[in-house]
C-alpha cells in the first residue's frame, strides 16, 4: 500500500493567496489620507469618483474665467480639412506614378485616402462651432480652431 502524498496540488485557498496583513500595514494604509494614496484611488471600485473629479476640475476652472456655458464635441484628432487631406494624397499619388509596383506606397495610399474621406468632418465640425456661436447668447464668443478638428460622425 502506497502512502499518500500529503502535498495538494489542488487550488489555493483564499487564505494562502491572501498577503499577509500586520498591524503595521494597516495602520500604514489608514493613516494615509484618502487622496494621498494612490493605490487607494487607482482601485476600480474608484472609478466612477475619478471620473467625477475629471468633469469637476474643468467646471470649476471655467467658472473662475467667467464661463458659464461650453459645448464639448468629442472627435478624432487626426481628422483635416480637405486641402491638407487631398494634397497628402496627391504627394502619395504622384510617388506611386514612379514606382506604381511599391506595395508600401500602395498601402500609403489607402491610408492617405481615409482623410479625404473623412475631411467633410473637420469642415461639419467647424461649421457647428461656428453656428453655435453665432447663436449663443453669449457677448464673448471663442471658437479654438484646434478644439474643431473633430469627427462628427
């Protein structure tokens, strides 16, 4: 008769995977306050409050500049207008006349196309901020030309 292994090699229990806790780490971690620890705030669990501080600290930094009202308009910022676009595509183009066999200039084409697909929503972007403030009722009106190159999709 064999003897048994006395070794499991079964999984763990939540005791064995458990760091060991000391009256010194916890008095570490609780002395701490709760915005000096940074594994503290980084915790999941944590998220929605970063997120709350991200929308706070530009309101409350608005609101000392005497900015009452904003529109946020999320795109992409590799988005062009249409000049920029079309003349990168032509240089791409004018390459590809050379060497029309390059499979790397072939690919470079393709990708240089997407913006002059896409630069109808740089101009669309532009378009609204202009509109906006145009029909604010506002007295100050700032329209960022870099805040306009975005996708409106």
């Amino acid at each position: 008769m064999q003897e048994e292994d006395s070794t499991d090699d079964g999984p763990a229990t939540a005791a064995e995977n458990t760091p060991e806790v000391t009256e010194t780490t916890v008095n570490a971690d609780a002395s701490l306050l709760a915005y000096d620890d940074l594994d503290f705030l980084l915790q999941d669990e944590l998220r929605p409050v970063r997120l709350l501080l991200e929308f706070t600290k530009p309101e409350l930094v608005l609101r000392k500049h005497g900015i009452d009202h904003t529109v946020v308009v999320f795109g992409s910022a590799r988005t062009t207008d249409q000049k920029t676009a079309d003349s990168a595509c032509q240089a791409v183009r004018e390459e590809l006349k050379l060497q029309p066999d390059n499979a790397e200039l072939q690919h470079e084409l393709k990708l240089a196309q997407a913006p002059v697909r896409h630069a109808q929503y740089y101009r669309q972007a532009r378009e609204l901020a202009a509109a906006i403030a145009q029909r604010s009722a506002c007295e100050v009106y700032v329209v960022k030309p870099s805040w306009t190159k975005l996708a409106l999709i």
